[in-house]
C-alpha cells in the first residue's frame, strides 16, 4: 500500500515515520480474518462480482441480469437498513454493523422467483465462506411443494451441489420452525439474521457457486424474500498474544458453534500464562451439523514495521511503499 505525505522533516527524523508505521500495523490488526471475496458483502454498494436472474417459480434463472426498477427484484440496502414491516417491524433489513445488504425477492405476487450466484476459486486463504441471511415467506397454507421458500446451494466447478448437508439449505414457509418467528396479521412466517460458517477446504482449488434463490407460492398469490450478506477468510483461529503478555486470547472464526478443548464453548478464550509451544483446538460446528476441528499454536505476535521511499526535497510528497510482515493473523491496513 502507498501513501504519500508532506515531507516537512530532514531524513534524519525518518525514524518518527518507522514509529508511526508500527503503531498504524498495529491498531489495524483484525480481529478474525479478512475478506477476500471482491463485494461479496456488497460493501461497493453495487452487484460488481455477483450474477443475477430472475424468472418464474418453475425456472427461476429464466433471464439473465437484475431487476432493480420499480419493485426491485434485486435491491441494494444501505446500513442501517428499516424495519420490515411484513414482520411486524420485527427484522431490521440490515444485519448491525454492516454496511449493506441485498434483498433477493420482493413483496409481490405472481408465482415470481429470483436468484443470485456469487463464484470465487477457492483457495487457503478464503476456505471459510460466511453467509448471513434472514427470510420473509408468506404462508398461504398450500402443499409444501408450492409454499414461498428459500434455497442456498454451493456447487463445485461441475455444477453439482459439493454436499447434500454442508452445501445446501432448504426452507419453505411453515408455521413452527424452531428459530423462527410469526408476523400473524401478514401471514407471515421469518427468520431473523443467521450467521453461517461453512468450510471450503475439500474445494481448494475449484471456482465454486453459491446461490440464493427466492420463489413466490406457486400459485401466483403469496410472497417470498430474503437478506443476504456473505464474506470469506481463513478458516483459522485467530491468536492475541503480545510479547511479555500474561495471557492470550484465542478466537474461532463467526458462523458456528463452539466446542473448545478445555470443554468452553463460547467464540473466544482467554489461556492465562501460556507455555511456549503450547496449542489449542477448537470443534466448529455450523447450522447444518457439519463439523470442522481447527488449531492454533499460542505464540506472542510479532510484526516487523518496515518500509521504502524515495528522498524528496523538502515540500515535495514522499512516496511510502509499505513491506511490513507479521508472523501470525493479518495486517488489515498499513
């Protein structure tokens, strides 16, 4: 990364730039991970990256393209987002915290459904996808093969589902789900924001799919809708530990449930007075019931502030190129 800042200092003083790069590297060390997949989470506040169709209950990617015109088929939705009024203004269509999200779907009738795709290479460095979604369906009470529902399914480079557990999800409207809740004077049955972590690892090296679909009841006279966001990392845990540190902090990526060695089962632990040497585990398990088991090396984080320029003469900008490394986690921001 390149910056370039006034020059008012004589070279002798470049060590305050070497300070002020260590303390930039790190106030900007993430927490977990980072996310390699180009507006996966629609942070450009756009469809760049993703694919969208639309269609019919029966066909839902008929046509190629987005509909965002009148009642939007595919709808960017800026943080942070307005109530739902179709679920009693319970859901708040922008998860908190985000930025934005897309509503697939809308609130119209006529047997209509709509699908977006997102396709990445997986590699090790982006093999834990992350999705978030919450879902409106209607529930007309009609057979369960013609109610409004919603359908997530991760396809390898053949097109096919990777796993009929770990890569599909399948819902349609239906009163009583665990988890989910009831808007009785809309008839209408929603989910509020899920959180999903799914492990890519058996796909490295494949360019995958993972698409969502909405459809209206079959029938032509009820809805479905659904948010999304997604994001990718690193499936690793990430390791707080400074030099001279006492204790360190051990956090497992978002999207599971947790099942750490020492029997804990929260997102994060605190090991106090680590060993050198020393590790840990933690059994990530998602939604779904598919299972995953990562580990992590407790060691303190070291980051080596470095970078390069070309001297200027004074009032003339300095070009800074960053070099900096870190032995564990990630430089966010330099």
């Amino acid at each position: 990364m390149s910056t370039f800042i006034k020059n008012p200092f004589s070279r002798a003083n470049n060590k305050v730039y070497l300070a002020l790069t260590v303390m930039v590297v790190f106030f900007d060390l993430l927490a977990y991970g980072q996310n390699g997949c180009p507006n996966a989470n629609f942070s450009q506040g756009n469809f760049s990256n993703w694919y969208g169709y639309y269609g019919d209950f029966y066909n839902p990617s008929q046509y190629s393209g987005f509909v965002t015109t009148g009642n939007a088929r595919h709808l960017i939705i800026q943080g942070p987002g307005y109530l739902d009024g179709n679920t009693c203004n319970g859901l708040n269509t922008v998860l908190p915290g985000e930025a934005f999200c897309a509503r697939l779907g809308n609130d119209g009738t006529d047997a209509e459904a709509e699908q977006l795709r997102y396709s990445m290479t997986v590699t090790p460095d982006n093999n834990l996808f992350i999705y978030k979604y919450a879902v409106v369906l209607q529930d007309p009470n009609h057979t369960p093969e013609d109610q409004p529902s919603f359908t997530i399914e991760v396809k390898n480079q053949n097109g096919v589902v990777f796993d009929p557990t770990c890569g599909y999800f399948y819902v349609y409207a239906q009163y009583g789900l665990p988890g989910w809740n009831q808007c009785v004077s809309a008839d209408v049955v929603w989910k509020d924001w899920t959180t999903v972590g799914l492990d890519l690892t058996p796909l490295i090296g494949q360019t995958i799919s993972i698409e969502f679909t909405t459809r209206d009841c079959e029938r032509g006279g009820h809805f479905g809708y659904a948010y999304i966001s997604t994001t990718c990392a690193k499936l690793e845990m990430n390791v707080s530990y400074c030099p001279q540190s006492t204790s360190a902090t051990l956090t497992a990526p978002p999207g599971f449930t947790y099942l750490w060695g020492n029997g804990a089962t929260s997102q994060s632990i605190v090991v106090n007075n680590p060993a050198p040497g020393m590790s840990d585990s933690c059994l990530l398990t998602s939604v779904n019931g598919c299972q995953v088991t990562i580990y992590a090396l407790i060691q303190p984080t070291v980051v080596t502030s470095n970078f390069t320029f070309v001297p200027q003469c004074p009032g003339v900008p300095v070009q800074f190129t960053d070099a900096s490394t870190i032995n564990q986690n990630t430089i966010a921001n330099n």
